[in-house]
C-alpha cells in the first residue's frame, strides 16, 4: 500500500511539474485527446477480447520542442460488457494511468506520424475476485491527417496501436488498435 501511495504522488508531482512549466504564450502549447478502439487484455488469463478507450492530454514543455509529455487515463473491458444479451457476472477490464514521451513527424503538410514509450500504473480486474496494481511500461505509434493549416489550432486524426505490459503481480497486458482525435491549442 505504501509503494502504491509513493507511486501516486510521484505521478502527481510529475504532471504537476509538466503543468507548471509551460510557456503559456507559445502556440500549440497543449492538446487534448480521445481514442476508442478494440484490442486483447490479459492479466495472469488467457487473452480476452476488449474494447479501448483512451483520454489524454499533451504539455509542451519549454526543455525539449520535439518531445511532448502525454498523460493519459486508459479503460479496457470486455466486448461482452456492451453486447446486448449477455448476462456474465465477471467482466474483465484493466484500468489505469500512463505518461509517455511523444514525438511526431510531419510528412508533408497533411500526415503526420507520431511514436511514444512512457511509464504504465494498471489496476488489474481480469477476475472478478481480484484487484492487483501493476507498473510497467507501453510503446505506441500513430499515423493520420493533421487538419491544421499553418500549425493553428485544430484536429489531428490518426488510426493507432498501442502495447502495455507490466512487470509484477499478474503480468496484465494490453494490445489496442484504435481511432484517435486530438485538438491542438
């Protein structure tokens, strides 16, 4: 309990900073974004089929203009949960937090192409007896059509994957292959 609690307040602190350290007059200082997708989780299970979604938000910092922090909150459940008909008691999802290191290509004035690897806290619900905390890390990529004109304020969409594993407790993983929109501020 006490790791978990240490954990949070590093999380807290890091966003904090990240927050606190923008240059509030620069441009497309910060963006806010959504995912919905399906994909595999597993938590010491056999993979199950889910759903994905994602919300995040992205802060320039004034250390680096090529790498953007992402914070995101992650939500994986069973397809079952939202078919019609289906009366299971159990469930399965993972739900969790992530900060990640973002960096983008620009391929010509309309696609872009964007990777990032950061640090993953996942709270593990694959059986309905069962709730484990786990740390690890997630790798993702995404390519699609940024809709701005001349960097201003506007949408980028993009079709993503995105890879999360933990390294203790039940070893919870996910694969997500998603839709995304981003705003940029």
């Amino acid at each position: 309990m006490k790791l978990k609690f240490t954990f949070l307040k590093i999380i807290f602190s890091l966003s904090l900073f990240l927050l606190l350290s923008t240059n509030l007059r620069a441009q497309n200082n910060f963006g806010i974004g959504a995912f919905l997708g399906g994909g595999v989780l597993s938590g010491n299970s056999p993979n199950v089929g889910a759903f994905s979604t994602s919300i995040f938000i992205d802060v320039k910092t004034p250390l680096s203009e090529s790498i953007v922090p992402r914070l995101s909150l992650i939500y994986m459940r069973d397809f079952n949960y939202i078919l019609p008909g289906t009366r299971f008691n159990n469930y399965p999802y993972i739900q969790g937090y992530s900060i990640k290191l973002m960096t983008s290509q620009d391929y010509s004035q309309d696609f872009f192409f964007e990777e990032g690897a950061g640090f993953l806290f996942l709270n593990d619900k694959t059986f309905n007896d069962t709730s484990n905390t786990d740390y690890g890390a997630l790798f993702s990529v995404t390519a699609g059509l940024d809709l701005r004109e001349n960097n201003n304020p506007g949408f980028k969409l993009g079709v993503g994957i995105e890879y999360g594993i933990t390294f203790n407790n039940t070893l919870a993983k996910y694969f997500s292959l998603h839709l995304q929109a981003e705003y940029l501020f």
